[in-house]
C-alpha cells in the first residue's frame, strides 16, 4: 500500500473511533436518564459548561491569543451566539429528552438525519434537488418508518413525545452543521467556535438552573457517567475528527458518521437490555445508506461545479 493509501486508512480509523465516542456518549446518557435519573436540567448545566472551558483551554494551548479573534466583529459574534442557542443549546437539549422519553437507538437514527434537513432547509431558498437527493430521502424515510414502527405502521416502537424531541434533536443538528461555516470560512479553528459556542450554551443553561442548585447524589456512577459524556461525547469525537482530517478527505470520513448509531444500538442491547428486531435493524441500515448517498451525491455535485468554474476561467 502507498502512502497515500496509508494515510486514507489512517482518516478512516480516526474518524470511525470519534463517530464510535459519540456513540458511547450516546449510551451513557441513555444510562443517566433512564437508570440514574438525573435531572436533565443539571445535566445539560454542568455537562454543557464543564466542556466549554476544557475546549477554551484546549484552543488557548493551541491557538493563544488568536482563540478571540471571533469576536473582532459583530457578525462573527451574531453568527456564533445563533450557533450556540439554535445549534448546540437546542441540539442538546432536544437529543437528551428524545433519549430521555425513548431511547438512544431511536434517538440517534433520528438526529443522524440532520444532513437531509439541510437539503430541505435549501429548497426554501431555491436550492434545486439532486437526484441523489431524493434517492437519499425516500431510503431515509422508508428507514426511519421500519426502525419506528418494526414493520406495524399502525404502531410506534417510541412514544410521539420521543419522536417529536429526536426529529427536533435532528433539525437542531443540522443547524448545529450550517451555522458555524461563516465562522470557519472566514479563518477561524473549528475547535475554537465550538469552545466558544459550548461555553456559551454553557453559561445560558446555567442562568436557568445553576449547576451547583438542586446536585443530584454524586455517586461514582453519576460522576463517571457525566465525565464519559463531557470527554466521550465533546472533547475526544471532536480532536480525533480534526486529526482525522489531516489523513483523509471529508466525504470520506463523512461516511464514518455511520458508526455511531451502529455503536449506540449495540451497546445498549448488550448493556442496557435495549432490544432490536431485524426489522428495525434494516430499517436503520436504510437510513445509513440514505445518507451516504446523500453525502456522495452533493460531493460529486460539488467537484463537477468547481471542475466547471474552473473551465469557465
């Protein structure tokens, strides 16, 4: 194998365990919300806070003074507090009461459909659709339906309360995708936007319920629990997708998203007595392979488009 080829297999290794830490995550909140019933209110506080500042000194280590150059306009700074409160703020909450009314299997397929809420969001603008585009839809749609109702359309295997939050968990992710490309587009470290952005979805959730009112009991569960969320579920996913993309392109470790809701699904089958028909299996194998298409579809679109503009020059 060349080195080429080396570095390839490189990306795809790094990405895959960051998709798998979120899916890790995935399965600890499950565990939090459902086993040690902690208030989500305190959870989202402390959890949402604790990251933001061990992402600000991560980026300051990194980065030094440069971490403040986001706030040298008011639109940076407008383009990142809508980042926070619509993406990360509304993404969290939503993703935690969708595990919370639910579970994380369910949850997680759901809020994997955020790259299909972006190509719908661009048909109000006149985005016209790819073919691709509706390929990916109806193999996303035909997916969820089967993981939703294990085949009984006249039943679903979740609460409409869990099916509401992850479809929100889903729109709010695709905002959490959208909102920060201005940032980055005009120079600035992805890692210190979403410093920022967690601190200040941070600071937000605590001015609603402090962290430090109304502790649940710190057992050594509870604590390790939140410490795996905070580390699994923030800072390790994200480092390892910036060291991912040093090795390999982003449609590639793209496909990688994959993994989580594969991770998700097993761990709490095997820890958590989360069961999973065939049916709801393929269903979810549908909306994998929807996706992919999705991701596939819009990258060769683009590559012909620069390919096309490039020929015009």
């Amino acid at each position: 194998m060349n080195s080429s080829g080396k570095n390839v297999v490189k990306g795809i290794f790094w990405a895959a365990l960051a998709s798998a830490m979120w899916g890790i995550s995935g399965t600890v909140l499950q565990l939090i919300s459902h086993n040690l019933k902690v208030p989500e209110a305190w959870l989202l506080s402390a959890r949402t806070l604790s990251s933001g500042v061990l992402l600000l000194v991560i980026s300051a280590l990194v980065y030094r003074c440069k971490i403040f150059d986001v706030f040298r306009s008011w639109r940076s700074v407008m383009w990142l507090v809508a980042y926070a409160v619509l993406g990360l703020m509304a993404n969290l909450y939503t993703f935690y009461l969708a595990i919370q009314t639910g579970n994380s299997p369910a949850a997680t397929i759901l809020q994997y459909l955020a790259p299909l809420f972006i190509v719908v969001g661009g048909l109000f603008i006149g985005n016209r659709p790819l073919k691709t585009d509706v390929i990916a839809f109806v193999l996303a749609l035909v997916g969820v339906i089967l993981a939703l109702t294990k085949g009984n359309l006249g039943q679903l295997s979740i609460s409409v309360t869990s099916l509401m939050w992850g479809l929100g968990s889903g729109l709010t992710a695709a905002f959490y995708v959208a909102l920060p490309r201005p940032l980055v587009k005009d120079g600035n470290p992805p890692i210190v936007i979403l410093g920022w952005g967690t601190m200040i979805a941070g600071i937000l959730f605590n001015l609603y319920h402090p962290f430090w009112v109304q502790v649940p009991h710190l057992s050594l569960a509870v604590v390790g629990s939140v410490a795996t969320t905070v580390i699994a579920g923030t800072i390790l996913p994200f480092t390892l997708l910036l060291y991912a993309a040093k090795f390999a392109s982003s449609d590639v470790i793209s496909i990688m998203d994959a993994v989580q809701p594969t991770v998700t699904s097993i761990l709490c089958f095997l820890f958590l007595g989360v069961k999973l028909s065939l049916i709801e299996i393929g269903g979810m194998v549908l909306v994998v392979i929807g996706i992919y298409v999705l991701q596939r579809g819009r990258r060769q679109y683009e590559e012909k488009q620069l390919q096309q503009d490039a020929f015009d020059d």
